[in-house]
C-alpha cells in the first residue's frame, strides 16, 4: 500500500467537472508569467497560471502590495479537498494547460515554507494528462491518467523522494486546468507564490 499519494479519478462528478471548468476558463485571470533567474535569465512559464490566497493576513502589509482573495464560488471546493485530506490550505494555485505543447518539468515541492513532509492537492478538470511520479533514486516512474473531476494527493515523503511532471505530448490536446491546494507556512510562501504565478506588477 503506497504512503506517498493517493488518486481519486472520480472526485467530482462529470457534470461538476464540467462546470467547474468552464467557470475557470472564463473567470480566472489567466496569464503566461515571464520572470528572472540569475542563473537562467527571464524564463516564459509554459502554461498558464494565476494564484490566489495568503499565508497569514496579519503580515499583508509588510511585504505585499496586493494579493487575490481565494473566489466565493470556490469555497465549497477548498472546502471538500481539505475534509478528504484533512489538512488546511490557504493557497490556491491554478495552472492553464492550453494545449499539448504546455507541460511543466520534473520538480519537488519541496520549500521549507510548506514545512515538513507537505500535503498537496491537485483537482484536475478538462483534457486528460498523463503525470508522473519519479522516484530520486531508483528513477522508478509512476505514471498516472489525470481524468477530468481526479483529485490526485501528494503527501508524507512524496516531496522528499519524488519528483514530479505534467510532460509535454506528440498529439493534439484540448486544454486541461488544475487547481492545486497548498499550505504556506511564512512569508515566503506568498512571496514564491505570487512572484511565479502572477503579473509582476501585482507585487
């Protein structure tokens, strides 16, 4: 029985998905975020994105000019995702895969603003996507069909042992947008957050 994560391809109903993603398509921001790394110079994010939330209100105004609000019509989601984890979030990233051409690497959530051993949780509406788990030292790979309406969960050492892709495809994709839940434990949660998934004027 595996410890690292959990998939539920029918968390939500068609129906549900289907709204959902139709609600996201057309009321989230969405932007293609261009932003610097000293080592690598700007790089063009290949997707789209947006954020929403904050790890702590009370810190607002000592480092942030503005942040988003997670949606109303939202809530009851966040609300759903965190009962089956049974785990707060207060970060809502959003990701518009626009075609196949649109992927995101190999990476580890792995910061130390999600603290220790992270719960992250992904609800995915739209195009199926392949997604792959791969383990750092046997390179074993896990490969999983992100269904419209899946909830797939990260949890205890998945970060630490895994790395993690949406890859790009050969074939022709409809679009495919995910949600992702998280829980910023400090101030650089937002700041990483908002600088890789938002305009940098809004900051």
């Amino acid at each position: 029985m595996t410890n690292h994560y959990e998939y539920y391809p029918n968390f939500l109903y068609l129906e549900e998905a289907a709204y959902l993603y139709s609600k996201l398509n057309n009321e989230i921001p969405w932007h293609q975020v261009k932003y610097y790394k000293p080592e690598r110079g700007y790089v063009i994010t290949p997707r789209q994105t947006w954020c929403a939330g904050i790890h702590n209100r009370l810190d607002l105004k000592k480092f942030i000019l503005n942040y988003n609000e997670i949606p109303e019509w939202l809530l009851p989601l966040k609300k759903l995702v965190e009962e089956r984890c049974d785990q707060k979030f207060n970060f809502m990233l959003f990701s518009k895969y626009r075609d196949e051409k649109d992927s995101i690497a190999y990476h580890s959530d792995d910061e130390r603003f999600l603290g220790e051993n992270p719960t992250i949780a992904s609800v995915s509406v739209g195009q199926d996507r392949p997604f792959l788990l791969k383990n750092k030292k046997t390179k074993v790979v896990e490969e999983f069909n992100l269904t419209s309406g899946s909830l797939f969960i990260m949890k205890g050492l998945c970060q630490k042992n895994y790395l993690h892709t949406v890859p790009k495809q050969q074939k022709e994709l409809a679009p495919r947008i995910s949600i992702t839940f998280r829980n910023g434990i400090n101030k650089a949660a937002s700041q990483n957050y908002y600088y890789y998934n938002t305009p940098q004027d809004t900051f």
